[in-house]
C-alpha cells in the first residue's frame, strides 16, 4: 500500500499539491486552498492514486469553506 496514497492535483497549473496518507488530510488540504482562493475549488482534485481515481469531496464542506 502506498504511504502517500492521495494527492491534490491542480488542473490549472497542471501541479501535485501534496501527497498524503490519508483522504482527510488530503481534503483539509483542498480546504485551505479553497479558503484562501474561492476558484480553486474549480480546479482542485484529489486523487487516490492507489486506485488511480479522482474522489468527490463533500460539496457542503467546500461551500463552508469557500464562505470564510
């Protein structure tokens, strides 16, 4: 199994945003992106890459996130 199995991919700037062990941590790190830039949640994945497969995140979550 792959220790940093999730990444978080920019499609913009075609560039990896950190790979991480576990599918929370990479979505708190989406979250920051898009608390800092509302349109990154446009253009950021996060991928399993053990599974080769872009995973949903809670539209919720990125709503609350994009409000702050």
């Amino acid at each position: 199994m792959n220790e940093h199995r999730f990444i978080v991919f920019d499609r913009l700037s075609r560039n990896q945003l950190g790979e991480f062990p576990s599918i929370d941590a990479a979505e708190e790190c989406l979250l920051r992106f898009v608390r800092a830039d509302r349109s990154a949640a446009e253009h950021l994945e996060i991928w399993d890459d053990e599974k080769d497969a872009i995973l949903s995140v809670d539209p919720e979550k990125i709503r609350s996130a994009s409000a702050a």
